[in-house]
C-alpha cells in the first residue's frame, strides 16, 4: 500500500510519517479523529506541555490534509488558563514549539506575581 500510494517517492518530512500511520493504522473514521480533537480540553491540573502534545497528535488525525504549520496552529485550542487563552487569541501562535514558550513565559510571570 505504501509503494501504490507513493509515500517515500519524494523528501521524507513530517508529513511522510503522517501517511505512513495513516496508511497503516485504521483506527477510526475521520469524523471520529475529529471529534476526539474537538472535544479535548485540558483537565484540572494537567500540565499545559503534556496537553498541547497530546491535541498535536489529535491534530494529525484531525486534519491529515493540511499542512503541519497549519495543524499545529489548530494546536493552541482548548486551554483551560484564561490568561493563556487571551494571549493566543491576540496572537496566534505560528508553531507549538512557539505555544510551548509563550506557555512557560506566561507559568513564569504568574510564578513571579504570587
């Protein structure tokens, strides 16, 4: 299946990984992937890094289609922090790697003011 489907014809990327796992584990239907990705919110206590990792992974099945900069960006929904929420929505974050620092900048100024 994966020679039909041509997956390591060209560069491996991210992307080629996403295809592979796509190709080879049938786990769900698509509207499911989507679903799963819609409804997770970070539960109480949760570290903001496991979280946002996980809904990356949900991303990847959500949304195979698009590109992993635009995947990740669907990546910064779901915070149960307020502040945090309000800072993404005025600046949305390009990468995670970029939500994770802006995270951890945010964890450091709540640190400081308490």
């Amino acid at each position: 299946m994966v020679r039909v489907e041509g997956i390591l014809d060209g560069e491996i990327t991210a992307d080629t990984f996403i295809q592979l796992r796509r190709c080879l584990c049938n786990d769900g239907l698509p509207i499911e992937h989507l679903q799963r990705f819609q409804a997770r919110r970070q539960l109480p206590g949760e570290q903001w890094p496991s979280f946002i990792l996980e809904l990356r992974h949900l991303a990847e099945d959500a949304f195979p289609e698009l590109p992993v900069a635009d995947r990740e960006g669907q990546s910064c929904i779901g915070t149960r922090d307020g502040f945090l929420q309000r800072k993404f929505l005025k600046q949305r974050p390009t990468s995670v790697a970029e939500a994770m620092e802006t995270a951890r900048r945010v964890s450091q100024i709540k640190a400081m003011v308490r």
